[in-house]
C-alpha cells in the first residue's frame, strides 16, 4: 500500500456521535503523527517547519546592531545609534525559524448538526486537534479562539504542551456546552456586550496573529458576510491562512424520498423529502454556497479545506496535504 493509499488504521482516531471527549482530542496526537511522513516528505525546502506556503510577512526577528558595513541596505541603519556614537549602524536579523499556528474553532449551534458519524462541531474539534498536535509536534507556539454564539476563549500562543492543552481543553468545553445551551436570549444576558458569528472571532484572531502565522478557520461558514471577509483579507495579506470548511451530507442534498423525523434536541418535526423540484432546488442552494465561498476565498488567495461529516478527518487533511504540497 502507497503511503497516499487510505489507512484503515485511521478510522480508530475518528471520533463519533454528537459530542466529544478530551481523551478523544488527545488521541488525535497519534492521528498527527501519521501525517508526519507525508509532510516532511513534501516540505518546502529551505524552511523550517510543517507549513504549506510561502512565508509571509518579515518572517524574521531582531537580533543586534553591528556596524555599517558597504553593501548594507541604507533601510536598516539605525538613526538614532547612529547619532549616539558617530558610527553608523545597522541593525541585524535573523529569520524566524518557528511560526505561530493560530486555529479558530466554531462551536455555535449551526454547528451542533449531524446526520451521519458525527456531528459537524465534533469534526471541527477533532481537526483542530490535529492541527494543534502537528504545530506542537513541530517545535511550533500553537493558539487559538473557541467561539460560540454568546462567549469566546482566546489562547495565545506559547510553544508548550501545556499551551496545546489548554485550547484543546477549551475546544471540549465548548463542545460540552452545545448539549446543555439555553436559549441564545438567555446568554446573551449574561455577557450582553458579545457580539457573536464569524466576523467577531476573526476580530479577537487579530490581537493574536502576528506577521508570518498560519491561521486555520474551522467552521461552516454559516455567518460569512462582509465583515467577515474583510477581516481574512487583512489577515492573508501576512499571514497564511487555510479556511477548513465542515458540512453534513444532508446539507448538501436531500436523503431517498421518504418522511423524516428531524430534532433539534428540543422539538421534533418532519420533512417530505419526495417532492423532485424541491430536491433539485436544495441541491442548487447548496451549490451556490459553494460557489460563493469558494469564489470569495479564491479572490483572497486562501485555501479552503472541505471536511464531510462521514469521512475520516485524518484521511481528509491527509488527502489535502497530498494535493496542496
């Protein structure tokens, strides 16, 4: 078997059903290091690290002053030693041999949604584990932000196992909580300044994110709008950015022509799904999502990673590293 051959072996890290567990979210450091292989063997050369594109930004870190010599760059004399001492000096760099990961976590209710496996916020935790466990595998400082419709949990990023565990720890709580929301009106009481969706998260990223980060957006982009997509265009323009799209097979068409109950945990209600004209306009609708997400990330020059609900994630991310390297 190729070593881009699907492994049975990753349907054991695949986690199930509506919620997920910590140790789920730990496990997925075995899930990241099957990846490993596929990375390093497809790296870029001459960076250091697991990363997917170009570096961004400066890239690099302040380092000392040392004097001017001929053939500096004029831009990097520094004036004010310079008139300190009666020498003119230069400053020095050296390249940044990390980056930061940032990974951005949806846990709203949109996403407390599954019709097969797994819900899709169960899917986003587990993919934002693997990313978690490669960055810190790979000597990276890891953060990120957990959101949901009324609060946040912002990460900063540090290069340390206990970093990765505390968002990881995050990403389950949150995840917890999909089960026993309330109603939004209700908590949005108790933090009435939260102002929820994706365009409030990506707002936190930014306090975050420094020049040359990788960022990772794991979300349905339920809340897109042109806010949000401002934001990614400020955040791409330095930093690498990969939105990681996370849908349900019924999202995107309708099951065998029947009745079926539906729940949303609270109510129960039913959906005829044998009408023809309103099979091929939910699939239309859903095409057109697609299109205008793939279109507007497209014009930003930001990867979109989709990830169905019944698919393996491991294999998923692996199938996108294999094409993206």
């Amino acid at each position: 078997m190729s070593r881009l051959a699907i492994d049975p072996q990753h349907a054991r890290y695949q986690s199930k059903g509506a919620v997920i567990t910590l140790q789920q979210l730990l496990i997925q450091r075995h899930a990241a290091r099957t990846l490993e292989y596929l990375m390093h063997s497809r790296s870029i050369a001459g960076i250091s690290g697991l990363h997917l594109s170009k570096m961004r930004g400066r890239g690099i870190d302040f380092e000392e002053f040392r004097p001017y010599q001929a053939g500096d760059d004029i831009r990097l004399i520094d004036w004010r030693v310079t008139a300190r001492t009666g020498r003119p000096f230069t400053k020095v760099f050296r390249e940044e041999r990390e980056r930061p990961v940032i990974i951005a976590v949806d846990q709203t209710q949109n996403m407390y949604f599954g019709s097969q496996v797994a819900f899709k916020s169960v899917v986003a935790a587990q993919a934002a584990a693997v990313f978690c466990w490669l960055a810190i595998d790979n000597g990276d400082r890891v953060g990120g932000l957990v959101y949901s419709d009324n609060s946040s949990a912002l990460v900063r990023p540090k290069r340390s196992r206990r970093s990765a565990l505390h968002l990881l720890n995050q990403v389950f709580l949150y995840n917890q909580r999909l089960q026993q929301a309330k109603a939004l009106e209700q908590q949005q009481a108790i933090d009435p300044d939260f102002k929820p969706g994706l365009a409030s998260a990506l707002g936190q990223i930014r306090r975050i994110t420094k020049p040359g980060s990788t960022l990772y957006v794991i979300s349905d982009f339920m809340t897109l709008d042109a806010k949000a997509l401002r934001y990614l265009n400020q955040l791409a323009r330095h930093n690498n950015v990969v939105c990681c799209l996370v849908y349900d097979a019924l999202e995107e068409t309708l099951p065998v022509p029947g009745i079926y109950s539906i729940t949303d945990g609270s109510h129960k209600g039913a959906i005829n799904t044998h009408n023809d004209k309103t099979r091929a306009r939910y699939r239309e609708h859903f095409k057109e999502r697609m299109q205008y997400l793939e279109g507007e990330l497209d014009k930003l020059q930001i990867r979109l990673v989709k990830m169905r609900t019944n698919q393996l994630v491991v294999e998923q991310i692996r199938e996108w590293i294999a094409k993206t390297y």
